[in-house]
C-alpha cells in the first residue's frame, strides 16, 4: 500500500473529529465511508459537515460547486462492513480503549488484508489498540486536531510494532490532506496532550486558588506566550469532560504531576463541560 493507491477512506465515528476527518479526506478528492453506530449520529455528522462548508463558501475558500462535489463523494452508514474496501480507515470513535479495541477487532476481519488501520486516539496506546489484531504492523496512530478542517497539524504515532511503511504513509496521507506532521513514539498522551493537558490544568489550578481572574489567566498566557487561547479558553472549547479523561488516563500513566485539578473535576460532575453546554468556565449563547 502507497499513498497513490488509496482511492477509498473509511472513517469510523460521525461526531467532532470523525465529521471532520471525513470532510477533509473528501475535500482532497478520497471517496469517503463514515460510519456510525445509530443513524441519527451519522445525520448529525453530515449536518456538521455542512455546517462546515457552508463557512467556506462564505468566506469564498470553496465554490457552492466545490462544496456540492465534496459532500457527494461522502457516503454515511451504520453497518461496518461497507468499510471492507477503504483503503485506509481512520477510528475516530469515543476515547475508550475497550471500545476502540472492540472496533479494530471487528475491523481485522472486515478489512482487506493491505489497509492500513489508523486511530484518532489523543492519549490511548497504539500498541494496546494494535493487540486486539492479528496485524499490529499495519495499526497507526493519525491524531487530527481540533476543528480538522481548520487546525494544520496532524501526530502521527508508532505503535511497537507499527511498520515503517505504514509509519511513511501515514505522513503522506496527512500531508496530502494539507495538513503538517510530527511523529511521536506510543507514550502517554504522546507530544500534544503529554504537554497540553498540565499546562490546562494549571491553569484551572491558578485560578481555583486565586492567583489571578479567569480573564488574567488568559489574558496572561495569550499575551505573554503568544498562544491564541489561554488555558480555561482553550479547555471550555475542548470540552472539560474530554480535559478530565485525558488528564485521568496520564495520571494514571504517569504519576501525581498530571493528577486533575479539583476545579475540573467539579465542573464536569455540575454538567459545566464548556462551550457545548453553554457554560464552563464562561458563558456561551
């Protein structure tokens, strides 16, 4: 398998990053399967993506033709075997390793024996995913960024045993998408969130314990730091369910440095999760 012969992306979950992974693929020509487990999350995944690209005909990145082109060449289903002939599946599903590895056992049946089968995990192992097959050396880690169709970069993660071929192609996949790589190895939350994830958190830290307003500690880090969003910005965007899962599982890997902050922690369990609920550590119409 070669970046010239994939033809056919299948991408396993129709929500955030699923709907947008599909959207990119398609946008750069891929016949696109993207499946989900209820209809109802593949209509909504689809209402995402035109969503999506309503925006970029506003802004004139896309012609309404081209836009028309792209969400024709994507397909939505329910059943995992209309996948058996994607060239190279992307799962983006829930951030759960008993769910993911679930998927790529059924997916090591499904597939043709050359696809290559990536995940979306942020933080869960590569190797770990990869042992629910019978072909470790074709599981790659393609961690897209949030929103995809916006964010240029892409982690590509090797597994144990991961082959360098499929480590190759993997690049070129994303590249060929328009987006930028790095490669980490199969560590806790790889580079991004092994570095995103404490600096969130201390940044709840600092303000639980009154170091400065939510709006200084922002003001703080974008101005000082150069970043775009300060950390209890960037945290209601991502979601502080998702701040809190992934802090929990590097805690669990790796110690007392990454262990949660109190404040996230009482956020989530009050239903305050960020912008999708309108209210985290700001107010959102």
């Amino acid at each position: 398998m070669d970046i010239e012969t994939i033809d056919r992306v299948g991408v396993i979950g129709a929500g955030t990053m699923g709907s947008g992974i599909a959207q990119v693929a398609a946008t750069h020509g891929y016949d696109v399967v993207m499946r989900d487990i209820e209809q109802e999350f593949v209509e909504n995944g689809f209402e995402t993506i035109d969503d999506s690209l309503g925006r970029l005909v506003s802004n004139e990145t896309l012609s309404e033709d081209e836009a028309a082109a792209v969400r024709d060449r994507i397909t939505g289903t329910t059943d995992l075997e209309d996948l058996a002939d994607c060239d190279l599946i992307v799962e983006a599903a829930l951030e759960d390793l008993d769910i993911k590895r679930d998927i790529f056992g059924d997916l090591d049946d499904i597939a043709a024996d050359d696809a290559v089968l990536a995940t979306n995990t942020s933080t869960l192992s590569i190797t770990s995913i990869a042992s629910a097959t019978d072909r470790p050396e074709s599981i790659v880690g393609l961690h897209f960024m949030n929103p995809v169709p916006v964010m240029k970069g892409v982690e590509v993660v090797v597994g144990e045993n991961t082959d360098p071929d499929v480590v190759e192609l993997a690049h070129e996949f994303a590249e060929y998408v328009g987006k930028t790589t790095w490669e980490s190895d199969d560590k806790p939350g790889f580079v991004t969130n092994r570095i995103l994830m404490p600096w969130i958190n201390e940044g709840i830290r600092a303000f639980d314990e009154g170091v400065a307003t939510k709006a200084d500690i922002d003001a703080g880090m974008e101005l000082g730091t150069n970043v775009p969003m300060g950390p209890l910005t960037l945290a209601d965007h991502i979601g502080l369910d998702i701040c809190l899962h992934a802090t929990e599982t590097l805690h669990e890997e790796l110690g007392d440095r990454y262990k949660p902050a109190y404040l996230l922690k009482r956020k989530v369990e009050a239903g305050e999760l960020g912008k999708k609920t309108g209210s985290g550590f700001y107010e959102y119409d």
